[in-house]
C-alpha cells in the first residue's frame, strides 16, 4: 500500500477552496456496505488528515444523522483547513423507498439540523441531495442562497441532476460543484453533465468512483454478504450482469500490472486525467484502501494510456443500471 500524501489541489467551482486532488466519501461510514464501526470510522477520518486529506463528503441520510455526528467528531479540533461538504434532500419513508422535499422551508429546517450534527457553524459545500420535481429547482436554489447570506453555507451544489437544471440552478447562484456517479464503468451521464459544468466553471466531484468495489477487484461474496450491504441489491451485481462487467474489469486489471499499480489506482488517475474540474470521493471502512486510493495520485498516465484505459471499457460497455429500479427514479432528473 502506499502512504502518498497528497499535495494535488483541485477547486470546487470558480470561487470555491482547493481541496485535496482525491477526498473521502464518507457513505461507508454508516452501514451501508455492512456493519461499521465508529471509532474505526473516526481513526479513518485522522488518518485521511494526516495523509493530507481535507475534503470530506457526508449526507444527512448516510444513517440518518449518524455519519455526519460521527464526522463532526472526528473533525473536533481539527476543523481548520477540512472542507466538510454534506447534503439535504433525501427524506425517510420507512418501508419505501426514500422520498425528496426541496421545498423552501424544508432547505432551512434540514441545514439547521445539520450544522447541529456536524457541530460547526458553517458548512463548507452544502448540496441538494436528489432533485425534487415538485418543486421548482429556482424556489430550492434560492432558500440555499440565502443559508450563504445568513453565513451558514459558503458554497452550493447539486447532486444527479441533468444539465438543464444545473444551467437554471446556476443562475440562481453560482453552484460551485455538482455531484453524479462517475467511473470508468459508469460515465455516460457524467460525461453529458461535463459539457455543461466544464463551460461554467463548475467542478465535478465523482461518487463511486471505483464501481462499488467492483473496479478495485474486491468483489463481495454474495452468498454471503454482511447484513446491510446494500450491494446485493444493485443490478451491476446481478446475474450474467455482474460476469459481464467482471470480464470487463480484468482489462484494467491486466493495464494496472503492466503499470505496476493496483486496478483501484490506476480508474483513479484515468479520472484525475479527465481534467482538472474532476474530484473524485472514493469510500472505504479501511485505513488499508484509503492509502491504496491516494497512491493513485502516483500513478503517471499519458494520453496514450488514458485512450488505452477508455477504450478497454467503452462507454456504455457496463451491464445493469447504476441502481435498483427504484433509485434509477431518482437520479439524472
């Protein structure tokens, strides 16, 4: 494994900080790839500090409150210089699937409640989880404003929507960064998304960058997944699915020995070589694979071999959608 610090900075919109060229997300944190442990989780969070790490993404649905508790913890006394980013958006339905509110008064009631969690006064990156067709992306867009204005929020983002609604997002206020899935499997809309935020000064901050596991080579055992791994459900996972996208990973697989790096690290530089405006967040439990991860900021790719890289998964190449049926409503709207 590799012990890299990071000194890469990327930065999140025209006016938004520098962060760490890879950050953490954070979603692991909270049980959704199986039990987790939170002092292990806040021993993570030191490590990825001192490893030069300063970018730090939470939800107020990652256990519903517990992630960003267990963050704001581990950032105490150490909140000078870290970036917390966290989302609003998701509401739970229990038994169902989540519902969305991105009505107005629902924007301050949830930011309140998140800087409580956190324990902060001010949050750094504060994005709409998922989009609320219901409600007008101007009317949401505006409440957030205003959280800036009252100097609980310093910049915006918005997560998995399409790029006409980011365009009239922006015009509200200057959205720093937006969030969607991006990998070398899953990339399609990202791709559509870029042309967009790449024009306006946007970033583009990667989630799953790593396929949930399944372009760093740690496959799950089905049979016998942890309760609460959310994996089981994905269709990537799935059947003559996931044989397919298995066969398509052992040509990365193949390019990263011939690399001498590990696959994980090697789709982590194809993205940092997309360009600039790209972030990615890749997610662990383990102090082990967050080392793993930032070793990709040594990896030294060409042109030629982020074409190769391409080309061995070709856009759109990927089996199964990027969730369940019922996610899949959620998403890219």
């Amino acid at each position: 494994m590799s012990n890299t610090v990071v000194t890469e900075r990327r930065r999140l919109g025209k006016t938004g900080p520098e962060v760490s060229a890879i950050g953490l997300g954070c979603m692991s944190l909270s049980g959704v790839y199986g039990t987790s442990d939170d002092q292990a989780g806040i021993g993570l969070i030191h490590r990825a500090i001192e490893l030069g790490v300063d970018h730090f993404d939470s939800s107020d649905m990652y256990g519903w409150g517990q992630n960003e508790e267990l963050l704001g913890r581990a950032l105490r006394g150490r909140r000078n210089g870290v970036v917390i980013a966290t989302k609003f958006g998701q509401t739970r339905q229990p038994g169902g699937a989540n519902g969305v509110d991105g009505r107005p008064a629902y924007v301050t009631q949830a930011c309140e409640a998140s800087l409580k969690r956190l324990g902060v006064e001010v949050i750094d990156l504060y994005y709409q989880h998922r989009v609320d067709p219901a409600v007008p992306v101007e009317d949401t867009v505006g409440a957030m404003a205003r959280l800036v204005e009252q100097g609980k929020v310093r910049h915006l983002g918005l997560c998995e929507a399409r790029p006409e609604r980011i365009r009239r997002a922006h015009a509200v206020h200057p959205i720093a960064a937006v969030q969607s899935e991006f990998s070398l499997l899953y990339r399609q809309e990202a791709t559509e998304i870029r042309k967009l935020t790449g024009d306006l000064g946007i970033a583009f901050v990667a989630y799953a960058p790593l396929g949930r596991s399944l372009l760093a080579g740690v496959i799950p055992d089905f049979a016998n997944l942890a309760p609460g791994d959310t994996r089981g459900r994905h269709p990537r996972f799935m059947g003559d699915n996931f044989t397919k996208n298995r066969e398509l990973v052992a040509r990365v697989e193949a390019i990263a020995a011939e690399k001498g790096c590990t696959p994980a690290q090697l789709v982590l530089a194809w993205l940092l070589a997309q360009g600039p405006d790209v972030i990615p967040i890749p997610g662990t439990k383990h102090i082990a694979r967050l080392e793993e991860n930032l070793g990709a900021l040594s990896v030294r790719l060409t042109p030629a071999d982020t074409d190769r890289i391409s080309t061995a998964i070709p856009m759109g190449a990927a089996a199964g959608t990027r969730y369940p049926e019922g996610g899949m409503r959620g998403v890219f709207i």
